[in-house]
C-alpha cells in the first residue's frame, strides 16, 4: 500500500474536459496526449512498487518545492538508508542516445530525460539536507514501455530499460531496510509540502462563452446524449447515468474549467444544457452542495 497514492494530475483533468469541449490545436492535442501516455506509464510503475516486500514508504507525484524551484517526483521509495526516485518515461519505438537528445531514426530530438533527473536529485538532496535527513538519494529513469529501444545506450547511465525491470524491482526488494519513526516523519513532511498545484501549468487558451455546453456520456465523452426520467442515456454507446449523477459529473467540471467562477442554478442550468427544470438543478445541488446566501443570491460550494 502507497504512503501517498496517486491521484490524477489536476492538469490532465482539465485537458480531458478541454479537448472534448474546444477545438484543440495540433500541438495542444500532441501535448494532452503526452499527459496521458505520462500518467499511463506511472500508474504501470505502481503496479511494480506496490508488489516491494520490504521495508519502505512509496511516495507517488510528489511536487516539492527547494531554494525557491519546483520539482517533481514521479514515484519515490524511503529505505533505511536511501531515498530513491525515479523518472518514469513511457516512451514508444526506437531512440538513439545523444547527451543532450534522444533521437529518433527519423531525426527528431526530444531532451534527454537524464537533464531532469539530475535537476530534480540535487534539489531534492538540498531539500532533504534542509530537513535533516542523512538519507543518500538515489535516482533512476524508468522506461517503463516494452516497445521502447534505445540504441548507444552507455552503461554507467541510470536508465532502466523494459528489458531490466524486472531484475531492477528484484534487487530494490534486496536492499537492507528497516524504517522507524523518523522514516515516518519524513515522509509526513515531504507530503505536507506537496503543492497539489504545479507552479506552471500549460493549458490553450479557453472562455466560458466558446466552451461548448451540454452534458457528455461518462464512458465515451459522445455529447448524443438524452434524458429518459432519470436516466442520461447515450445514444452513441448505450450508456446509462443518473440525472443527479450527470449534472453533479458536469458541476465538477465546471469547477475545474471555471474555479472562480460561482455556481448558481442558472450557470449549472445553462452548463448543463440538457435539463429543461431549472427546479430539478436547483434541487440536485442543494441536495450535494452547501447552500450558501438567499433568494437570487444564492450559491452553491
């Protein structure tokens, strides 16, 4: 069991309401794509840690602060003596190793992930001196995607191939580890630090008035979707929802998309789109939200 789980990135939750809301950009569409291929990958490297037999605290997407920069861990494991990160990466196809790129067969470059390990090592080892931990960090790229290849790969280079995993997760599980309470007190600092918020988050450009409206099938996002009594059904995939369940699923988008913004029956009626009774939304979020103020002044939190 995970010290700290995985949660979903705030930032992906956006792009997937987002692409299927505006019209996205060839490179903003690339970019979501990435976010999900990366978070894919991470959760496949869970799959492993959580399999560790010994003694350690698995401290998944932590984002930490150290001398005024952020950084990010993917996945993080506290043993007795060590704290080891790694970068997972779910890279596909064949890449070449250059030191300052990978690249492609056909040219292409994409930075080499080592630059970020580096990065985040020294500020976590700063971090972690700054806290009075003794723990040696160690750190690792995690390819974590069985048709990755990468050719001139140097040896002394801490990249895990597909190939090594398995053999990697073994020798993790042989290391010497017996935590205590101060092991335990690290870990509950280095959560309290975490900005659930990444300082910089790359999202397109997007307004309440050209975000398309209406409420979407939570199986196959098909906006073909109709109100039978209590049921939203969609007629692209067949799948059915509670009313109550669709409004309040679209209510969270709403406040992730639009977090300054107040939620009102009117808004959510308007978001919503489908729901002819604005009695029935007001009815839906009083019962699932705070009530807050009075008469046309009310809102919901």
């Amino acid at each position: 069991m995970p010290y700290r789980a995985r949660s979903e990135p705030v930032v992906l939750k956006i792009l997937r309401i987002l692409n299927k809301r505006i019209k996205l950009s060839g490179d903003e569409q690339r970019y979501y794509l990435n976010q999900e291929k990366g978070f894919e990958g991470e959760v496949q490297f869970d799959l492993l840690t959580v399999k560790l037999q010994r003694d350690c605290h698995i401290l998944n997407d932590l984002q930490l602060e150290s001398n005024k920069s952020s950084f990010q861990l993917d996945s993080s494991l506290i043993f007795q003596e060590t704290y080891s990160i790694f970068e997972v990466k779910n890279f596909e196809g064949e890449y070449v190793y250059d030191s300052e790129y990978f690249k492609t067969p056909s040219g292409k470059d994409i930075q080499n992930p080592l630059d970020q390990l580096k990065r985040s090592k020294l500020l976590l080892s700063q971090l972690l001196q700054s806290l009075g931990s003794k723990l040696t960090v160690e750190a690792y790229v995690i390819f974590i995607n069985p048709h990755f290849t990468l050719y001139k790969t140097p040896a002394d280079l801490p990249f895990i191939l597909p190939t090594q995993l398995n053999s990697f997760m073994k020798k993790l599980d042989q290391k010497p580890s017996r935590l205590n309470q101060s092991h335990k007190d690290l870990a509950d600092k280095l959560i309290s630090l975490h900005q659930p918020v990444p300082p910089k988050i790359q999202l397109p450009n997007y307004r309440y008035e050209t975000v398309k409206k209406g409420m979407s099938c939570c199986k196959c996002d098909s906006f073909s979707v109709t109100i039978f009594g209590k049921k939203l059904i969609c007629g692209k995939c067949g799948r059915e929802e509670f009313v109550t369940v669709a409004v309040m699923r679209n209510v969270e988008e709403f406040k992730l998309l639009f977090p300054d913004r107040k939620i009102t029956t009117n808004v959510i009626h308007e978001w919503c789109d489908l729901v002819d009774s604005k009695k029935r939304i007001r009815r839906i979020l009083g019962k699932n939200l705070k009530i807050c103020g009075v008469h046309q002044w009310t809102y919901y939190e």
